[in-house]
C-alpha cells in the first residue's frame, strides 16, 4: 500500500501546478454532479480525493453556509494548490488518505468523489471505509467529467468490461461495501453514478 501511495502522490504532485489549467472548461460539469447528488442545505459532504478542490464550490453552492465541506487528498502539492486558488475558504481541507479517514463513523451525509475510483489501491476496502464514515441513507457520487470512453481516447488505451467504472463491475463492487447503486450514466461527455449507503 505505500508503494500505491508513492505512486499517487509522485503522478499528482508533479502535476498539481497547473492541473486547474489543464482541465479549465470542467466547472460546469462538476456543478452539475454536486447539484445531482440529492444534497439539501446544512448537510456535511467530503470531496474524497479533492485534489485541487475543484468540486468544493459547487458542493458548498448546494450545502449552503451552513453545511459542511470537507476535502481530503493524499498529495500534499494538489492541497497547496487550492489553497492557492482560495478554495480552503469554501471547505476545509484535509491531508488524509481515504482508506483511513479522520472522521467519526457516520458523520456525513455525502461522499463526492471524482476520478477516484481507478487510483484506489483496493477498491472495495476503500469503499467500505467511504460508507463507514457517511450516515445510512446517505449518498456516494463518483463522477467524472469525461465519460469511460471519452477518458480511455484521450489515455490511448481502450474501454474494457472489467473497468472498475463498468456498471456490471461497479454495481457488485459497491454492493459489497455497503453502497446501492441507483443512478449511473456515462456519456461522452461524463460519468456519474450514484450509490446510497445501505443501513
């Protein structure tokens, strides 16, 4: 697992600079998948694997002033990164890896996480530690702006079945770590699933 993590934060940290500049024309998108999510004013979300913070306006726009918003990202340089763009003062930012999250069990509502999924060393411990930390009932977004085959076009590689974002993989992978699937798209132009956390 350190390996993992290594490998994590050498990609991201390098690129953690001008990531925002790579990517400028996202922002409606991730708008549109924190607005979808089902979230109402005053509940507590978590941008799990933040990055650069990119979805912490849109959470806060939904949660309003008095919901709570949490970003946590392993890689030290995407953190610095949002500071720098301000977006510490939308949500509060955490250095934290996913798989052990300094949270109280059941303490939030929503779990929002973009381009996750593929860089999780084991994807269904992982989400179970996601599910511990949001209430039953709650809600897991993993969204990405770019659908699966949009995204393997621009990686030169090609779209699989057993790609972690596959329904017929996704569905099993969450139900086994206490998540429901009941939405999933994936279009060209982005990929959205939504899971609500079993009781």
């Amino acid at each position: 697992m350190a390996d993992d993590h290594a490998h994590v934060q050498e990609f991201f940290g390098v690129r953690a600079a001008d990531w925002d500049a790579r990517f400028p024309d996202d922002g409606p998108a991730y708008a549109a998948a924190a607005a979808g999510m089902g979230l109402r004013p005053g509940d507590s979300v978590l941008d799990a694997g933040c990055g650069t913070g990119r979805a912490l306006t849109a959470l806060r726009d939904v949660v309003g002033p008095r919901g709570r918003v949490l970003g946590a990202d392993l890689t030290p340089e995407m953190l610095t990164a949002a500071v720098r763009s301000g977006r510490d003062a939308v949500g509060a930012l955490l250095l934290a890896d996913v798989a052990r999250l300094p949270l109280r069990t059941g303490s939030l509502d929503a779990v929002f996480a973009a381009g996750l999924i593929a860089h999780l060393p084991e994807p269904a411990t992982n989400l179970r530690e996601l599910a511990r930390v949001v209430r039953p009932g709650g809600r897991l977004a993993l969204f990405h702006p770019i659908g699966r085959a949009a995204l393997a076009a621009r990686q030169g590689r090609r779209i699989t079945p057993d790609d972690l974002r596959a329904e017929g993989t996704l569905r099993p992978l969450l139900a086994g770590a206490g998540w429901r699937l009941i939405s999933y798209v994936d279009e060209d132009a982005r990929f959205l699933a939504l899971a609500l956390r079993e009781d």
